[in-house]
C-alpha cells in the first residue's frame, strides 16, 4: 500500500512532518493502552500496518494461520488481562480468526480482533470486491461487542471502545473492522494524537452489595459439608492472595476447574481434587468462585451431585461469586449470588468471616481426606508401573516431575485423553500455569497458546499434546523456531484420534477415520525449521529429552510414542458420545 511515508509520522511528532495517517493512529492508539504485542498474519490490507507496528517499537508476532494467532492473543488475555490483539486480513483471514474470537469469548477471555475489510460501498451493493464479506455482521454474533471505523479522527473512539467492552464486565472477544480506505487517509498530526484516548480505568472494581455477602456468609456458616470450587474466573482476577487467605481461613476444602489449578498448590491440604466424585455429591453448601455450572460442572445436577437421575438435583445450596448478574440460576437455583469481581467479592468475604469463624465439622475434613488420600495412594500404584511400550500414565509420571520441579514453567495441554490424564495426574504448583481447551473443549489451541504464553511470561512452556490434537496447530512448530520461544512441545503419540489400533471393518484399502500414519516422526518437523526433535520410547528417554529442553531453552518437539491401544473414545466425556465405541 503506496502511502506517502515521508510527510506521516507518529502523532506524538508534532513537529514535522504535520499530519499523521490511519496506520500510525491505529499503532498509537494501542500504545497508548499499554498494548505492547500484536498476533497476527500480514497481507492485504495490514501487510503495512504490520511492519510499521514492528518499527514503532510493538512486538509483532506473525503466525502461519490466523486461528492460531487469535487463540494466541485471547491466551495472552487472560494472562495479563489485557486485551490481546489478533490481527487479520479481510474475508478467509478474518473468517479464521473468528473461531478463537468466538471461543475468547465463550471462555470469557478478553481479546480484540482487529480485521482490515474491503470497501464498503462495493461490500454492501455486493458488486464482488477483492475478499468481499460484511465482515462485521459475521463477527457480531460470535463476540461481545463490534465496531467498523471509517474514519481516521474515529480510531481513537473505536479502540478505545474495543477495549472497553472486552476487559470490563465480564471479559470476552471484540471485533473492530477497520476497512482498507481508512489506513491511507491522513489529518492534521496534532488533531490526530487529540483523538487518542487512554481509557481510564479500563476494567473498573464491581463492588458485592453488603446484603450478598451477609447471605452468602450466612449459608456458608449453616453448612455441615461446605465445598469450594475455583473456576478460570477465579483465576483471571489474579487476586491470588485474597482466594487463599479465605481458603485457608475458612478451612473449607476446595476443588480447582482445570485452569484454576494452581491457584493455590494442588498439593495443599485442602485441595479435594482427588476426591472430586465424592466431594460434588456429599457437600451441602458450594461456594462457585469464578465458575459456571455448565456441562464441565454437570449443569450442578444429575448423579455427579448425588441426584438419583440426570436431570435430577442432589440438594446442595449454591454461593455463587460472579461478575455476571446473568449467571445465577442459569442451571440451577443460586441461593446467594454475589455479583463483583472475584477480588472485591472474595475480600469481603474474608472481612465478613471475622475471628470467630468456625472450620468446617471434622466428619467431613475427615471423609474428604480419607477418600482423598486413598486416590493418592491409587494413582502412586499406577505411576510406579513401567510398561513396555508407554502408556498415558508412565509417560505423564514424567512430565508430573519436570512441572514439579520447575513450577514456573507453564503447561499448555490438549487433546482427549492427553488432556484427560495430564489434568488429573500433573500437579500444578502457581496460578495461571495451566492453559488448556476451555469451556469448549476445543481442540487445535496448542501452539497459539503456547507461543503467547513463551511471549507473553518469558517462562519455558511446556505443551502436552494428543498426536490429534497437535495436527490442528501443528505448521505453527515454525513460529516456535523464528521466534526461538522455550517451548518443549510433548506429543503423546499413539497413531490416532482416541486411539491407533482401529480397522477398516470393509477391509478396503482406506485406514479407519480415526487412525493416523502409524509410527510418524514429528519430531522431524521440529527439526526442519531448526529445532530439536527427539524420538522417545521410553520414560527415561523421555526425562532427559524434557529435562534438556527446559534447560537449553531451544524449541523442542518430542515424540512419546505410547501404546497405541492406550485411551478411550472421547477420553473423560464418553457420556456425551452416546455412540462411543466401548473398548
Ligand atoms: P471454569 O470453566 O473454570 O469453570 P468458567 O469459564 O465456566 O470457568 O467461568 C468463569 C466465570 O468467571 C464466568 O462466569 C465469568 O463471568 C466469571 N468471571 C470472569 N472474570 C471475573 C472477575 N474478574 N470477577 C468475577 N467473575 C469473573
């Protein structure tokens, strides 16, 4: 795009030259809200927008698909809740960022994709431009907010609207559409920076009413068999230290949703992870942190909480704290909503629960720890085997000790039962080190996720991945290297979806659906762009391939081949695939 570089500059240059243009409006803009990175793919109409955001200081992080790009930036969301910013081309480039706009904001994750669109006026008489689509109508459905800007004294009102609607409230994914026209046009460079706003107080406190947390207090106190549960709100609101004085003031036992791991050590004492199927049908009150009760909850009825049929509600009363006045009763009654953010809420808790506050009956303690350590001591009995080959257990015993050594170092996880058995079996040690598949159970997050979480921390990251799951974001192991990001990518690899052993029951000459090239090297695709590729068949190989990732720093992608008749149809939820395969 032929601008006329010499006369535009940045609108903080008021000197000369005297006007500035969409391009260095658009970049000021985000700098001006502290936005110091942008995930994206060039080409028409931002190829320029990409490389003067790179000379004006912002790091430009470009993908080889813009799906990846954009779980990349919703990941950086809700790291540093700040908006993530994914960045596209109009029509197919937009249309594959929307995917993991939709899932941002389905988990609540604050993200902006900022596409470049066609003219308008040729887009809405349908006259066939160049990657025609009224893109903003597309987008509108799939996110929290959306906005075209056409004009350039307007880009400082539309970023800043876009942050706005994704950071406060609850956080989510916001299009901003800003069409090829208007990153040419030019105005006067000091009318330019007076169009900039620096939204103040982006994601203002919710204070709890006084009367919610007394209801709240209230039930919490009455009950015999209380139970907390931490969701990923819970860990968005980084109000770490506030979650756990109440945790341990309290004495209530608690279970973390699998991205709140971490929030306090899974192994503390009162983590009743490993006694979850006791704890949801037994307690009588719960105390929702920053969690729905949708399907990864059972919708807080059914067996799961001891109702004798699906539909059925076990009893229990529910606190739920949410910044979302909508969530309460989405499933079942909420006794007490406390409607905040998790911080204030949680503080006012804390305040309200005073000195006299009386721990949980010991009956209870009691069971959760026996149930509890009687799993423990389960699972150590499956650790310690040693099969020939790997299966899920003995390869994850291994990454359980490299996490655990190094608790800093931040666990991207996905597929079916790779995401299944790392949940249960690999402790998390530090809040926000665990990212996965989310509200949606999405498969394909991996290396978006895992290049925003190297980018966005500076921490080694650690992805494992079901060999399925891997193939979705596989071509972005090429970012890892041009980037030279410390990630150590583990592919749990046994030759298929679920599983590798399955046959063309027609005995034709196509594999079965679900079955992969048996015996693949991945690590070799590592090692085409540069990195390290290790093939591992066995535990030991696999710990000291992981050790010296980690220590090295280097893009690293190991092979673990496991047994290929280790997993099950759709891992953990066989119960929604009513047609699962028993094996
Ligand atoms: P999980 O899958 O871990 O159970 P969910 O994504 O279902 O978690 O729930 C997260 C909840 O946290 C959402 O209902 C959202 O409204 C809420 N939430 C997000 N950020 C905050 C915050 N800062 N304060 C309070 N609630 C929040």
């Amino acid at each position: 795009m032929g601008t006329a570089e010499p006369q535009v500059a940045s609108t903080r240059d008021v000197q000369q030259p005297q006007v500035t243009d969409g391009f260095h409006l658009v970049i000021d803009a985000l700098k001006l809200n502290g936005i110091d990175t942008i995930f994206g793919l060039p080409g028409i109409p931002i190829t320029d927008l990409t490389r003067k955001a790179q000379a004006a200081g912002l790091r430009v992080i470009s993908f080889r698909h813009e799906q990846n790009a954009g779980y990349a930036a919703s990941i950086a969301g809700f790291m540093t809740q700040k908006p993530g910013i994914c960045l596209t081309v109009s029509a197919p480039g937009f249309l594959n960022g929307l995917t993991a706009l939709a899932n941002a904001t389905t988990n609540c994750f604050p993200m902006i994709l900022i596409s470049g669109s066609s003219e308008r006026e040729i887009v809405d008489l349908q006259q066939g431009d160049y990657e025609e689509m009224d893109q903003l109508a597309i987008a509108k459905p799939l996110c929290k907010a959306a906005f075209r800007v056409l004009h350039a004294e307007d880009i400082g009102v539309g970023i800043a609207r876009a942050i706005r609607a994704a950071v406060s409230g609850r956080p989510g994914g916001v299009y901003l559409d800003l069409p090829a026209k208007l990153f040419p046009q030019t105005i006067d460079a000091e009318a330019g920076r007076k169009s900039l706003i620096k939204v103040v107080d982006p994601a203002p406190r919710q204070i709890p009413a006084q009367d919610a947390v007394q209801r709240a207090l209230e039930l919490l106190k009455s009950a015999k068999r209380p139970l907390i549960v931490l969701g990923k709100g819970a860990a968005y609101a980084q109000a770490d230290e506030e979650i756990k004085s109440f945790i341990e003031k309290t004495g209530i036992p608690y279970l973390p949703m699998s991205m709140a791991k971490g929030l306090l050590p899974d192994t503390h004492p009162q983590c009743a992870s490993a006694a979850r199927s006791f704890v949801l049908p037994e307690a009588d009150v719960v105390l929702l942190i920053g969690a729905r009760l949708n399907w990864l909850l059972s919708h807080g009825k059914g067996k799961t909480w001891g109702g004798k049929s699906a539909k059925e509600w076990g009893g229990q009363k529910f606190v739920q704290v949410d910044i979302s006045p909508q969530e309460a009763d989405s499933n079942v009654r909420i006794d007490a909503p406390v409607v905040g953010d998790v911080g204030s809420c949680v503080s006012r808790l804390l305040a309200g629960i005073g000195s006299n506050w009386t721990k949980p009956p010991a009956e209870w303690l009691g069971a959760v720890a026996e149930r509890k350590n009687k799993n423990i001591a389960k699972m150590a009995e499956t650790l310690a085997k040693d099969p020939t080959p790997m299966n899920f257990h003995s390869a994850l015993n291994v990454v359980r000790d490299i996490v655990k050594a190094n608790p800093d170092a931040i666990l991207v996880n996905e597929g079916a039962n790779a995401l299944d058995f790392t949940r249960s079996i690999v402790d998390m040690y530090q809040p926000r080190k665990r990212l996965d598949v989310g509200t949606w159970g999405v498969m394909g997050v991996g290396m978006g996720f895992s290049v925003a979480a190297a980018v966005v921390s500076g921490q080694p990251v650690i992805a494992v991945e079901g060999d399925s799951a891997f193939g979705f974001s596989g071509m972005e192991v090429e970012t890892l290297c041009r980037y030279n990001l410390p990630v150590c990518v583990v592919i749990l690899n046994n030759n298929g979806v679920y599983r590798g052993d399955e046959v063309n029951p027609t005995g034709g000459r196509d594999p079965a659906p679900l079955v992969f090239v048996k015996d693949a090297r991945y690590e070799k695709l590592m090692e085409a762009f540069g990195g390290v590729g290790v093939h591992a068949t066995t535990p030991a190989e696999l710990r000291e391939a992981m050790e010296q990732a980690i220590r090295s720093r280097k893009p690293t992608l190991i092979n673990a081949v496991i047994d290929e008749t280790a997993g099950t149809e759709s891992g953990r939820i066989t119960s929604l695939n009513p047609t699962a395969k028993k094996k």
